[in-house]
C-alpha cells in the first residue's frame, strides 16, 4: 500500500500509488503559467477558470491511515477593524466561498480565486473592536456619529486609510481612557455572524470550517504576540477574550483554560513570531521570573502549534541564528509588524525556540516549546494569496498594484520603500486526518500530525522508531503507526542505547514544481550550548549525500528570468529516505524535523516585473525554493 494512499480534494477521491524510485521531472513549462504582461498601474486580471463545486450530502468516510488535508486557519474579512480601512468590503461568507473554489473580488476590482479548492479553513477577525469599524462608517448609528466614526467616512485614498489607521491604534491597543466608542453589543453581533457563516459553510467530509478569532496582543515597544484562537466545534463563548481584556497571553490560556473546564475546548496558534523583538518565546514569563513547569503545562496545554510561515514573512530561522544552513535566509520579514522598527531574531523564530525548550528542560524537566507546525495567510481580503505567479499581496487598497508593493517603479521611475517588498504569496497548514472533519482535524491539531508549506501543496510524512525498515521499505503505513511514532509525537530511548530509524518522504505539489532535497534538521543541547543540524537525506536523481557535508550534490535547475521557465531535466516528483543520525547519542534529548525543498522558480516581485516588461528589482531575490516542513519528533532519554 503506497504511504500516500490519497491526495484529498474536497469531494474527490484519488489514489497515487508511487514506486519507490524518485522520478525525475520533465519541465519545459514555466512553474505556473506566465499570464498576459501588464503595467504596474493596471489591475486587471483574467479570471481563472471556474473550480468544480464539491460533492455534497454524501456520508463521511473514515480511513484509519490518514489522508493529507489542506488549509488556511488565518483570514479577516470587513469585521476586523484595519481590513475594512484597507478597503475590504467581503465578509466571511465570502471568505468560505472562496476556499471552497469561488471568485470573490478584491477592493482593487478584479477576481480573485483559488487553482484548486482548499479542505478547511477559520475566518480569524481581529477580536478587539470586532465589527466596529462597518458600524462606525454608517452615519446613522452612534458610532457613526462619534469623532472617530466621522474620520473612518471621510476615507479617500491611501494616505487617509494610513492615517485613519493610525488614528484608531489608541483605540485598538486598548489605551483610550473612558473608551465610549466600543460597543459590545456591535461585537457580539459580528461574532455572531462570523459563528453563523462557518455553521452555514461546514460540510463534514467535504469542507471544514472552524470558527475562530485574533487575540492581537502586542508588547510595550510593538512587540507582536498575536494568537489565533480555534475552537473544536461549535461551543464557543458569547464573546472573545480581547486583548482589550488583558494583553497578557498568560490571561488568554486561563481564560481558555476556564472555558475548557465548561466544555468548550479552543486551541492558540501564535504568528509572526519573527516580528516579536525575542518576545514570543522567551525564557522568563510575562512577569520576568524564569519559566517553570507550571508555566511550560499552561502554554502547552493552550498552545500545541505555531505559525511557522505566512505573508510577513517565515519565521522558522534566520541567518543570524543558524549561519550553517544555506537555506536559513528565506523570506526574511525584518521589523516588527506594522512598523520599521528592527525584529531582534533571538527568541523570534521557531528552530531557536525548538532549542530553548531543550533548555528549559534541562533545567526544570518541562518544555515550553514542544509546538507543531502551521502555516496560514493572514489575509486581510478574505482570500489568501498562496501563488507566486497570482500574488495579490494582503492590506486591500494599500498593495493591490505592483509600484505600491515596491516590485515595479512608480511613475517617477522610483521604487516604493514600504516593507510589503518583504511579504511572501504563503502559507498553508497541512493535517494528516482520518476525514475531512471538525473533530478529525482538531485532533489532528492537538497530536501535532501537522505540516506546513509556503503555499505549494507539498505533502510530507514524517515517522521515527525502531526496527522499521521493514514497514518503510513496503510503504506500510499501519505498521509505520503500529510500531513508529509520527510527527509531532515523542520518541523515548531504548535501553542499550539504540539508535531509532527516521522515515520521511515528500510528494510534491502536481501544479508546483519539482523537488530538489529532503532534508531532517536536528537540534539538541551540549555542554549546556545549543546546537543544530541540517542533514540532507535525500536528492533528486538519487543523487549520492556528500558523507562528510551531509549535502546533495549542487542543483543544475534554474530559472530564465526573461519568462520565469524552470529546467526541463530536474527535480523529483517524490523524495524519500530511511535514515539514521551518524551523530546519534542516546543520553541527549533532541528534536527532529524535516524540510523539503522545491527547485527554484520565480519570486512574485519578479512575476510582476515580467509581466512589467521591466527587469526584476535588483534588491529583492529574483527567485526562491519554495518549501514544507513537518512537525518534529522529540527524542527523550
């Protein structure tokens, strides 16, 4: 039975059976298509062909070896308060519409739709001032009325939505004394409208929507801390915990902590965690004392997984923190969110946070950060933008045109310095699932079955465990979960001190383009010191690993910067290997992931300046390697 028993689409069923030979790709073709040409100034886009609508009404089907599943768990719609000044008008109807294959259209006018239909997806609206700002552009209501309310109406172009934005921060921060421009009840109605939209979109087998919200907390210098929240199902509290609540994340999870002992079960995805300033995961505690154990449950319990990739950029490491991995310098978003103000990296990506927890449980005997992995959008036009080829940017008005995203030079031959230069078109989470379900994929969230990717639809598998040769030379899935330990699980020392065996594979995206290496990312702690690894463990072509690098042979694929076609005569549709660490100690907790790697292809800011006829900008990468990881596998002594 091949491991990839199906690649799920809503409604449809399709097996692949792969041998275990990795194929080389044949690509004469662009890795998307190359569309029209067209100025920085014209918006217009053709609309893509329409997608099928799914299956629905039929009964769930259950398969106890998991399929991959794919969506977005961060999107706002008109409700939260900087999309509707961005110009969006689309709500989470809308939002559902378009993961399941619809065009909705953009506040810039032209149509925006998927390649394929999406398998779940959450609308996360901001939960501080929640709904505020339609109400408050409505001259009738008492918002509308307000000073405020009167400066979100006399909107007009892009420098008065910046300004009205910036105006509201007082009140989104929670800083205004006497605030008697909130109105709860205005919340409560667009929560519920948001919870009736994902009741009304929910299709168990077909489509999944969860129904969530974002916690926006900030720190005292801009410092992000966003979380979004999921809930399981649809038990969920009359209103959200805001950071107009408290912006103490540590209040957030006993408040979710509270509703848990009522029923109602939530998890928190923290994002943009490289644009915290070394806040998100920190070594001491809101209060400044030192983790401890109690601290290291209340966040695990609340927080399973973290946003590891999305439009500002990716967040699992930086060069600063890991000099020896040639791949560390992607999508790198350098300030903190909504400002020019420089990110710290220490204490804001994933693989030092992996390490840190190492620490901390040396120290204590919990890990605070022992999170799966999740990627998402974070769009603020109710559609995300996951392709290089069709990127649509995210703040509505302020980036819908190439010149305002700084890709092609404005009319005065000048390049836009805005950090939007610096987004990426990503991301997406993946689950491993027994259906396509609000139960089997929360579940699926809890036990950190998860992956992400950088939009792609990239599939990976990821098992540890002993004498599993066998079952990873036959593709048996239900000996691999039998006998193994899959992502995001822990792997516990054998007496003896025998070395596990780790099996991974990666399937590429049929519409992407082809793959260059599998690789497994260690990281483990040493005389006290923190150290890490990057081990490829499988090349395209069966390549041979350089024994003393760990490394793949250099890539011949490349990429015609003239029309963005990649090599015809690179790249594996399916990488795998059976590995073992040659570095193995068996009195050494440590953790392990895997990372796949697309062949380079073109970045959207050079899709812009193709279609520009115009050359790429010169400062930003010309292209990049899309990728996916998975979540790790521990390893506890």
């Amino acid at each position: 039975m091949s491991l990839w028993n199906r690649y799920r689409r809503p409604g449809r069923r399709r097996l692949l059976v792969l041998g275990l030979a990795v194929g080389i790709i044949g690509c004469g073709e662009p890795a998307e298509p190359p569309g029209e040409a067209r100025g920085a100034a014209d918006v217009t886009r053709p609309a893509p062909a329409a997608a099928a609508p799914p299956e629905s009404g039929s009964a769930v089907t259950r398969d106890p070896l998991r399929n991959a599943y794919f969506g977005d768990l961060h999107v706002h719609t008109r409700y939260s308060f900087d999309a509707f000044v961005f110009g969006t008008r689309t709500g989470p109807d809308d939002a559902y519409r378009f993961a399941k294959g619809e065009s909705i259209p953009h506040p810039g006018g032209f149509p925006l739709q998927l390649r394929a239909p999406l398998d779940f997806q959450a609308v996360t609206d901001h939960a501080a001032y929640l709904g505020m700002l339609p109400e408050m552009a409505d001259p009738e209501t008492a918002a509308g009325r307000h000073p405020a309310g009167r400066l979100i109406q006399e909107v007009t172009d892009t420098a008065s939505r910046r300004a009205a934005f910036q105006a509201m921060g007082d009140y989104f921060r929670g800083t205004i004394e006497d605030d008697d421009l909130l109105d709860l009840a205005v919340v409560r109605s667009a929560w519920q409208a948001i919870i009736d939209s994902a009741e009304r979109h929910n299709d168990p087998g077909t489509f999944t929507t969860f129904i969530g919200y974002e916690y926006t907390s900030s720190g005292p210098e801009r410092e992000n801390l966003h979380r979004n929240v999921i809930f399981r199902g649809s038990q969920v509290p009359d209103i959200p915990f805001s950071r107009l609540d408290d912006a103490n994340p540590e209040k957030l999870w006993a408040w979710m902590d509270d509703l848990r002992s009522d029923g109602v079960e939530s998890l928190a995805i923290p994002h943009n965690a490289n644009g915290s300033n070394g806040m998100m995961f920190e070594l001491t505690d809101w209060a400044g004392d030192p983790i401890d154990a109690a601290y290291a449950a209340l966040r695990m319990r609340n927080e399973p997984l973290v946003e590891v990739t999305q439009v500002k950029g990716t967040s699992e490491t930086h060069p600063l923190l890991s000099p020896n991995d040639e791949w560390a310098d992607f999508e790198i978003f350098p300030y903190r969110i909504a400002t020019t103000l420089p990110s710290q990296p220490a204490g804001g990506y994933v693989r030092d946070a992996y390490l840190r927890g190492l620490m901390i449980e040396a120290e204590t005997g919990a890990n605070p950060y022992r999170f799966g992995l999740a990627g998402a959008s974070d769009t603020h036009v109710s559609a995300g933008s996951f392709s290089e080829f069709d990127y649509w940017s995210k703040t509505g008005l302020l980036d819908y045109r190439d010149d305002l995203r700084g890709s092609t030079p404005d009319v005065n031959g000048d390049y836009s310095d805005a950090y939007f230069r610096f987004w990426s078109a990503s991301g997406l989470t993946g689950v491993w699932a027994e259906a396509n379900t609000r139960e089997d994929i929360y579940d699926a969230f809890r036990r950190k079955e998860t992956f992400a990717t950088t939009g792609p639809r990239i599939q990976i598998r990821f098992f540890a465990g002993y004498g599993l040769e066998k079952a990873a030379a036959e593709r048996d899935v239900a000996a691999l979960y039998a006998g193994g330990i899959p992502m995001g699980g822990d792997l516990l020392a054998r007496s003896g001190g025998a070395a596990p065996v780790f099996i991974a594979w990666a399937l590429r995206d049929p519409l992407g383009a082809p793959l260059e290496r599998l690789q497994i990312i260690k990281g483990w702690i040493d005389d006290g010191q923190a150290r890490e690894r990057v081990f490829d463990v499988a090349c395209a072509g069966g390549a041979a690993i350089d024994a003393g690098t760990h490394r793949c042979p250099a890539s011949e694929a490349s990429v015609d910067l003239t029309d963005c076609r990649i090599s015809a005569d690179a790249g594996a549709a399916e990488l795998a290997a059976t590995w073992q660490d040659p570095e193995f100690d068996a009195g050494q907790n440590a953790f392990y992931y895997v990372r796949v790697l697309e062949n380079p292809t073109c970045r959207w800011s050079t899709w812009d300046a193709l279609r520009a006829d115009l050359p790429p900008r010169p400062d930003l990468p010309a292209t990049l390697q899309e990728r996916a990881w998975s979540s790790p596998i521990w390893f506890r002594t």
